[in-house]
C-alpha cells in the first residue's frame, strides 16, 4: 500500500471515531455504511453494527477521558479501513470525499508540527520599536 493511502486510513479512522462522539454521527454512520455497501456489499450489515458498537465505547471512554481506549478505536478503523482501501483502492476517492464532507475544516489531514530553538539571542518588537537582547 502506498504511503498516501496507508495516510488516509489513518487520518480517516481518527476522523471517524472522533465523529462518533459529534451530532455529525449519523451522516458518519450513513457514509461510511454506503461505501462498504459499494465496495463489499457482504460486509455492509457488519460494519454497520461495527460502527454502532464503536460509538457506545467511544462515548464511554470521551466521558470518563479514556484516551487509552479512544486510541485503540482509532487504530481499529485505521485497520478496517486500510484493508477497505487494499481490497478495493478505489475507495479512496470516495473516502477523500466523505472526508471533506464530514470534516470541511480538514482536521483529517497530515498535522503540522513546528520545532523552535533558542540562539542566544533575541529581538522583541515593542510598538513598533526593535530592541536587540542578549541572553547571559
């Protein structure tokens, strides 16, 4: 599997269980029920119980801040979706646009870090005045 792809099952199953704690919910749940019916139609039914059953657990674990359990559902969806997306690359698309319909903000994609360090020196800009500091 690609690396872009092997990207979006994770980024769409920490999306999809992030979701399931939201009033975004059922328009989640109807999607992603949809494309499992376009992609493996014998597996639908199964997902979508699936998906019900993650809710609960995710509702339990956001009440009592179970981040160790939110983690594991969002590497559970990252797996069933990555093996979706394996199966059938054709999803992808289709998943991308769910995405963006679900998540127009694109909390989904790839986070951006920034790393700062100190040299010894500084500028702070006061009123528009520049004042050169020195650290000892």
């Amino acid at each position: 599997m690609d690396p872009e792809t092997a990207l979006l099952a994770q980024s769409a199953g920490v999306t999809l269980v992030t979701l399931m704690t939201t009033d975004a919910w059922h328009r989640t749940r109807d999607g992603i029920t949809q494309l499992w019916r376009r992609m493996q139609p014998h597996r639908a039914e199964a997902v979508a119980a699936e998906l019900e059953a993650t809710r609960e657990d995710a509702l339990a674990a956001g009440e009592a801040d179970d981040q160790e359990t939110l983690s594991e559902l969002h590497l559970e969806w990252q797996g069933r979706l990555r093996r979706l997306l394996a199966a059938q690359p054709g999803a992808a698309v289709e998943l991308r646009g769910l995405l963006d319909e679900l998540d127009p903000r694109g909390s989904t994609g790839p986070a951006v870090t920034q790393h700062a360090s100190a040299s010894g020196q500084a500028r702070i800009y006061q009123a528009g005045r520049d004042q050169h500091i020195a650290e000892r």
